[in-house]
C-alpha cells in the first residue's frame, strides 16, 4: 500500500510506502509521524500513487478556479469530489483531461517530438501553453522521459 501525504509545513507532496511510524519531508526535511499526516490518495502500487500525486500536482500547478493550493483540506475535498464523479463526468478542458490528451499524443506520435505533442493537443482544444506546461510537469514528474527531442511515456 503507497499513501500520497502531504507536509503542514511547506506544503510538499510525496509518497510512501507501507505505514512507517516517522516520515521525513524531501523537501524540507522536517520529520512527522505517519499518522498525523493528511493522506491526500492511497493506491496499491507504485504506478498508480505516482500517477495521483502527477494529478496532485498538476491541479496545484494549474490552479483551478476556486481551489487554494495551500489548503490540504481544500485538496482532500476536490480529491474526494473527484473519486465519486464518474469517469465520464470530467469537464472538458480540465486538468486532467488535457493531460490525457498529451499523454495521448505521446502514445500516438511516431515520433512523439515537442511541436507535434503540441500540435496534437491543439487540435484537440487544449491551449499550447497548456500542453508544453503538461509536458514539462510529466518530465520532471518522471512519468516522461525525453531523449534527443524524442518523448515517451513512462
């Protein structure tokens, strides 16, 4: 079992694995028991607790309308929010749905460069900084790797 927590005191996010009675921030170094950290996701694998705190991320960076990044209780509420809109409830031009779309042209793409990602995701109505910030987050999320101007999905 993988938890996403998040630090009360500068607000990284991370991920851990198992219940450990301590974890120390990476960012800030400061210790916390496990216990008293605010959980924003669970998963069952790596894969999966890396795409959420991705998504975690990504909507903190994005700064969706109405949403304060430096509320853990205002991410664990959309977090929930999220878990019970269905699937096909995500609004068009979201967040996540723009990153699909970007993941969506690095799948497709032979080869999948940076001006054809982009181009990609303007025909399917995300804006171009939009799509160069997703990829640039995906990269330093470690969900892509780039090599030579050449992008693929992790």
């Amino acid at each position: 079992m993988y938890s996403v927590v998040g630090c009360p005191d500068c607000e990284s996010v991370w991920i851990v694995e198992s219940e450990p009675a301590t974890t120390t921030c990476p960012r800030c170094g400061t210790r916390h028991r496990f216990d008293g950290l605010r959980k924003l996701a669970r998963a069952d694998d790596k894969l999966a607790a890396r795409e959420a705190r991705s998504m975690i991320m990504a909507d903190r960076m994005a700064g969706e309308e109405g949403a304060d990044p430096d509320s853990f209780a205002e991410m664990d509420r959309d977090i929930e929010n999220r878990r019970s809109r269905p699937p096909s409830a995500t609004p068009t031009g979201s967040p996540t749905s723009r990153e699909s779309v970007v993941r969506s042209a690095i799948r497709t793409l032979e080869p999948a460069t940076e001006p054809g990602i982009v181009s990609f995701a303007i025909d399917h109505e995300v804006p171009e900084e939009a799509a160069r910030d997703i990829l640039e987050r995906l990269v330093r999320a470690g969900d892509v790797t780039e090599s030579e101007g050449q992008y693929r999905l992790l």
